[in-house]
C-alpha cells in the first residue's frame, strides 16, 4: 500500500524531498579537487625523505577519479593537480 503526502508524518515529508535532490556542483568540485590534493599530502603524513618511500597517492586519486566519473575531470588538470603535488612533497618540478 503507498501512502500519500496526507498520511505521512512532517519527518518523512521532510526526508522524502531529500530523495532525489540535486547536489551543489560547488560542494562536488569541492570533494573532487580536495580528495586528490589531501592524498597529494598523505605520503608527507608519515615520513618526509628525500626520496618517495610511497607512491603517488594523488595521482592514484586522480586516475581512478578519470576511471569512475570520466565527465567531471577536464584533461588538463593534470599539471595544476602536478604542481601542486610538487609544492607539497618537495620533489623537483615535474616529479609527480
């Protein structure tokens, strides 16, 4: 049996409009740019070397990303997502 909007209580009118509600394309950038900048920084978390001990967790990111959701990543943010990679490591320019 489905209920109509009468029969239902204000919570569950309430929770029913969130169903299938757009996303803000700002929060979704957001998520997508911040998660792949935050891995950039995560071999940094354990030990700063001179050389990479971990692989590039930020351009794993953005791979799988690009595999996942081929549409919301352009295909030149790969060398601002490098650079940035390369300021927060400190390896030279272009390691990443």
């Amino acid at each position: 049996m489905i209920r109509s909007d009468l029969q239902m209580g204000p919570r569950q009118r309430h929770s029913r409009r969130q169903i299938n509600r757009e996303h803000s394309p700002l929060f979704a950038a957001l998520i997508l740019y911040g998660s792949i900048i935050l891995a950039s920084w995560t071999p940094t978390f354990l030990v700063t070397a001179i050389m990479p001990l971990l692989p590039p967790m930020g351009f794993l990111l953005l791979v799988g990303w690009r595999l996942m959701r081929p549409g919301t990543l352009p295909a030149w943010i790969g060398f601002p997502l490098g650079a940035i990679d390369d300021l927060v490591s400190g390896q030279p320019f272009g390691s990443a």
